[in-house]
C-alpha cells in the first residue's frame, strides 16, 4: 500500500511538474495591410463662443478647440470610445438618463489637410493613412543604469 502510495505520488509530481514543459513562445512580426485605409477626421469650433476679450484671443482658442475636437474623432476611430450609461426610474417612470464617453489614445503621423475659417467656425481637417502607423519610431524606454552600485 505504502508502494502504491509513493508511485501515485511520483505520477502525480511528475504530471504537475510536466504541464509547464510545453509552454512556448510565439512571436509576432506586424505586416502592412494589403489595402491601407485612410481616416478622415474634422473637428469644428465656433470663434465667438471662446472666451476672451479680443477677437485675436477668441480665434487662438478656436483654432486650438477645432484642432483638439479633429483628433479626439481620429482616436475614435481608430481606438473606439468608451462609454458610460446610467439611468434611473422611479416608479416606471424615466428621471435621468447618464452617458459619458472616453478616448483614450496616441495618434501619430497625422496630416493636417486644412484649417481655416468658414463664416463664424473655424474648421480643422486632419487625415491619417493608416499604412504609417507600423513604419513609425517607436521609443524605447530602457532603464538606466548606475556605474557604482551600492546594493552590490
């Protein structure tokens, strides 16, 4: 019995110990679409809504808006948007209704096609070839090292 109890003991250490033996790694190597699709985004801002004194200052922010509003539409659609929804009833009866969005994304190697003004809106429109993206840098981040050491 003793026997019997060591064997089944050494069977099963050795199948627990062997589940780990067929682990791999597999590596990935990113390749170019066959088609590149091309993203079109337009961000919009109404020059005298922007808060300032001057007409200059107004279109400054504008300018910045319209510009921050063309990107977030890219990072949407290359990312997708995260959204948040919440809604409460009291008896049977709607009384709020919640949605909050998110983007969260980096965008590189985006083409601004235009900016201008178009009547009292000041227009932003940015276009990215999305066959770039795997032929941009990436930055590598590698720790530093200290010449002297004193954990050693």
């Amino acid at each position: 019995m003793a026997v019997l109890k060591l064997h089944l003991q050494v069977v099963l250490l050795s199948v627990l110990l062997s589940g780990c033996a067929f682990e791999r790694t597999i590596r990935y190597q990113l390749e170019a679409p066959e088609a590149s699709v091309i993203l079109h985004a337009t961000g919009y801002a109404v020059v005298a809504s922007q808060p300032g004194e001057h007409y200059e200052d107004k279109l400054l922010l504008a300018m910045a808006a319209s510009r921050q509003q063309a990107y977030r539409r890219l990072a949407e659609q290359l990312y997708g948007q995260k959204l948040h929804a919440s809604s409460g009833t009291e008896q049977s009866v709607l009384t709020e209704d919640n949605v909050k969005s998110q983007v969260q994304g980096v965008i590189k190697g985006a083409e601004l096609v235009e900016e201008s003004l178009q009547g009292k809106l000041y227009v932003t429109r940015l276009r990215l070839d999305t066959a770039n993206l795997l032929t941009m840098p990436v930055a590598d981040i590698k720790p530093v090292s200290s010449r002297a050491k004193w954990w050693f």
